[in-house]
C-alpha cells in the first residue's frame, strides 16, 4: 500500500453551503476537526494524484467519529 504524503481533508455542511474548517494529514492520514456542531457534514478527501472522494458523517455532541475512506490514484 502507498501512503500519501499530503492530504487535504474538509467538511461541508450538508444543508448549507457554508465551507467548514480545512486539515492537511501527515503520510499517516490520521486527522481531526474540534468544534463542529453536532449536524451532518460531507466529508472530503484529495491528493495530488488521487481521485477525491467523499462521504457523509453525522457529528454527535459529546461523541467520535471515526471512519476509513479510499483514496484511488
């Protein structure tokens, strides 16, 4: 498996157009937003050379969110 150097990872409020916080990654891809109020977000992933993708995530007050998502070159 090859691990990506940079990844620029986002969230977007799903009822609104609003952009929430960016968060680059380390070749690990472990990353983490604080403070995002308890809705559900599309979250999104790229790299330079990969395919972005994305998926959707319900952020719950007081919890985790933890998750895998695919990146294809």
């Amino acid at each position: 498996m090859n691990m990506v150097s940079e990844l620029r990872t986002e969230v977007f409020k799903t009822k609104a157009t609003t952009v929430s916080p960016v968060t680059v990654t380390g070749y690990d891809g472990h990353f983490e937003f604080k403070g995002l109020e308890p809705i559900q977000y599309k979250l999104q992933v790229s790299a330079n050379g990969y395919t972005t993708n994305s998926r959707q995530i319900t952020v719950i007050a007081g919890q985790s969110v933890t998750g895998d998502i695919t990146m294809r070159r």
